[in-house]
C-alpha cells in the first residue's frame, strides 16, 4: 500500500496520544481551520480517476489503476462535500484531488468513531485498512482501495467511493447464490466481520461486488454476524479454497502477518491466521454461532 509504513507510524502515534477521541468533529459539520490546503490547480482541467464509463466511474481493472487510486487517496488534497448522516461513525463523502487528478472518496476520521464495548477505542480505521490488506493479498477484491491519512479532522480512514449500480434489489441480491457474493462470505469469515449488512454491498454494473464499513472485523473471539448464510456448512468453492491457500502463505511465511500487526493486535493476527487454517482445514463454510446473534440489526 502507498505509504503504508508511515500511515502505521501515524496511527501509534496517534493512539499514543489517546486516540483522538477528544477531537471531535466540530458540531457543524465544517472542517477545521487546519484542514490541509488544496494541490496547486493545473491548467488543464483534472483527470477522473478511474475513467468515466457512461458517466459512471468505474472500479479499478488493473494494478496500475490501483496503484495510482492507493497513491491519489494517500497524498491528494481532500475536500469534505457532505456528511452521511446515516453512519453509526462520522463519515465524509469528499472529492480528492491531486497531480491533475480527482475522484470521489469516503474519509472516516478516528475523532468521530463511536466508543464499542467489544472493540478498543479509535481502532476502527486500523480494521477497515486491515480489511483492505487481507482482501487485496488473498485476491478477493471485494474491499475498494483504502489508505490511513491525516484530514481536515484529523487521522482517518479514506476509501475509494464506489457507485453502486442503483438498478439491483439488493434483498434480492443478498438472498441469492451469486458466486461474487460466495466469495465475499467466505471473506467475512476469515476477517470475522461482526456486520455484515444488506446496505454494504455495492455492486457495480458489469464488474465486481464490493463490500463497505469493515470497522468492526478482526475480533479475537468468534462473533461472525452476516445476512450472508445462505451457505452455511457447504464446501467451499475452488476459488474460495484457492484464496485461502494464498492468503495462508502470505500470513506464514511472507510479510503480511506483519502488515496486519501495524493495525491489529497480536492476538487478533493469530486468531485470524487461525480462522484461515480452520477453513481450510474442514473446507466449508462456517455456521452460524450458537452464542452471538448470527444476524446485524437492522439487516439492512
């Protein structure tokens, strides 16, 4: 990830100093005097990033269009349009600009997340990063591209904002065999989401399913919480068993284990090495747990 070592070295220190929890968004929803200043305009007018397909921007088809959306959202200047008033945690949809470029963005600042009873305080951000690491390496790609940065309200969250295809029943979508919804099941398991709602999902026409508001994923404890059970005890597919195979090996034996720990604790790296190893171990999907509620309320 673009900077990704020193997006980590921001989060500690951060957290260092209590989180941030006492630098909440100002209560009328404006940024800060000491919002970062916007990249010099350029003459000619900025790129869209990624290009305009009928008017709607498409998600990233190659690792070059990935690279250059991981480096926009790191280091472009970020301008708050509005706030989704609908989100447990303050979230800002914004435009991001920089190097002639531009596109739409979520920026989730840690000063307004929500103290949980069953996640440490100003963690959230480290888990939707997290979420991205694990989805990218293991070739899921159901997470959009998502950086940790500063913001006008300080250190955040800032993901790609996807334009979901309006057109789906996302119900319908929900209760169906769709194989990009399989794998994203099967991802929700290993990151152990604790949400998985009807509303984060985004399916985009005529390309992948992507899935939003992983904040609360990574706990130690078993508490898998989904609309996605429709597949409960089945095998898994071949292209589900094939990912966790990759994901195995680069949490063992190569460095993401140790991406991970920048933003997880130690015991929430090894119980997801744990899950993964469970996985493939019984190669099914999980059940429902008998002592969580198996489904998030609302469900959409």
């Amino acid at each position: 990830m673009a900077d990704a070592a020193a997006s980590s070295r921001a989060w500690r220190e951060q957290r260092a100093r209590g989180g941030g929890r006492s630098a909440r968004p100002p209560s009328g929803g404006e940024p800060s005097k000491a919002a970062p200043q916007k990249a010099a305009p350029h003459k000619a007018p900025a790129q869209k990033i990624p290009p305009q397909i009928d008017g709607t921007a498409r998600h990233p088809t190659s690792a070059a269009d990935e690279a250059a959306l991981l480096d926009l959202l790191a280091t472009g200047a970020l301008d708050v349009q509005g706030r989704l008033v609908d989100a447990s945690n303050a979230t800002m949809y914004c435009t991001i600009t920089g190097g002639g470029r531009e596109a739409a963005c979520v920026y989730k600042p840690v000063a307004g997340e929500r103290p949980l009873w069953d996640f440490p305080d100003g963690t959230l951000a480290g888990r939707e990063i997290s979420a991205y690491l694990v989805s990218r390496a293991a070739g899921f790609d159901v997470v959009p591209p998502t950086v940790y940065r500063d913001g006008p309200f300080g250190p955040g969250m800032c993901q790609l904002w996807i334009d979901a295809d309006g057109t789906v029943d996302l119900v319908e979508l929900a209760r169906s065999d769709d194989a990009r919804l399989r794998q994203m099941a099967v991802f929700d398991a290993v990151v152990n989401n604790a949400d998985r709602k009807i509303g984060h999902l985004l399916p985009v026409t005529g390309g992948p399913l992507y899935g939003c508001d992983h904040g609360v994923c990574f706990g130690s404890e078993y508490k898998l919480r989904t609309v996605l059970w429709q597949w409960r005890g089945k095998p898994l597919t071949s292209a589900a068993l094939t990912a966790l195979d990759r994901l195995k090996d680069l949490m063992t034996n190569r460095d993401l284990a140790a991406e991970l720990a920048n933003w997880l604790t130690a015991a929430e790296v090894a119980a997801t090495i744990r899950r993964v190893d469970k996985l493939l171990a019984r190669k099914v999907h999980p059940l429902p747990p008998a002592d969580w509620p198996a489904v998030p309320w609302p469900p959409i």
